[in-house]
C-alpha cells in the first residue's frame, strides 16, 4: 500500500514540474499573483534576491521552484494550506544555518553521511529529490555567492512548504 501512495505523489509531483514547464510568463504571473494573495512570504523570500545581487536569470529558477511547490502542494488549487509566517521562514533560515554549522564542525567524513541521512529522512522526499537535482542540473552546487543565496532561498521554500504540508492529508 505504502509503495502505491509513493507512486501516485511521484507521479503528482512530475505532473507539477510538467505543468509549470509548460506555461508561458502571463500564465505563471497569473500563479505569482495567487501566491502573492495566499503565501506572501514565500514570494517575498524569492523577491529578496534581488536586494542581493542575484541576476533576473538565477531568480527565475528559484521562482520556478516556488511555483513547482506551490502547485505541488495545492494540488493545483484545490487544496486550501496554512498560510506560512514570518516565523517559519525565520525557523527554516536558522535550520539551514545550524545544519551548516554541524557541517563544518563534524567536518565531510562525518558530515556528508549525516547530511544523506537527513535528506532520505525529508518527509518530502520528491520534493527534496527534485529540488537538489534541478539546482545541481542548472549550476547551482557551483558555490558562487549567488548561487548560494538561491539555494537557501529554495530550500527554505521547500522546508516551509514540507511544515504546512504535515497536517494536510
């Protein structure tokens, strides 16, 4: 049973990325005007990046994410999620500094098994495999300054969207 739920969100979750692709700008504008309207933080924390210095190109692919997540977790609007806080963006920002930390401290011997086994324990994992294959496919593992910023903006989207995502279904 457990194998057929894991089919279905797989297959869920490549609708999404399929959907999302498929869209031409007035279209995804019409998904950033929803999401400004039911998770502004979420657009606000992918908008910062600007204020940052990160180039219009990189942005665009941590807005796609937003989107891909959005539609993902809505299931296409039909799903009504809590709206996520200030606070639990706060939270997921201090989340990925302590886990970096932890990296530094235990060093990569210790480090990266740690790290593996905190992503195969994601409670999301598509989501989480989607989001380090399609950063890693499009540069973002090449530790630029903006690269970095675009990393832990998507993946305090992913981390805000697992936590609202917990008491949904």
């Amino acid at each position: 049973m457990a194998v057929k739920v894991r089919e279905k969100e797989h297959a869920r979750f490549a609708d999404s990325i399929g959907y999302i692709f498929s869209l031409n700008v007035k279209q995804k504008e019409c998904i950033i005007d929803e999401i400004f309207q039911k998770q502004p933080e979420l657009l606000f924390e992918c908008l910062g990046l600007h204020y940052l210095d990160v180039p219009e190109v990189r942005m665009e692919y941590v807005l796609n994410l937003l989107l891909i997540f959005y539609d993902y977790f809505s299931d296409r609007g039909k799903i009504k999620l809590p709206k996520v806080t200030k606070k639990m963006v706060k939270d997921a920002r201090h989340n990925l500094i302590a886990m970096r930390q932890l990296m530094d401290k235990e060093g990569q011997e210790t480090g990266l098994p740690l790290f593996r086994k905190a992503v195969e324990a994601y409670p999301e994992i598509e989501a989480m495999a989607f989001f380090v294959g399609y950063m890693n496919e499009n540069g973002f593992f090449s530790l630029s300054r903006e690269n970095k910023y675009c990393l832990r903006v998507g993946k305090v989207i992913l981390d805000c969207f697992a936590k609202i995502n917990k008491g949904k279904g």
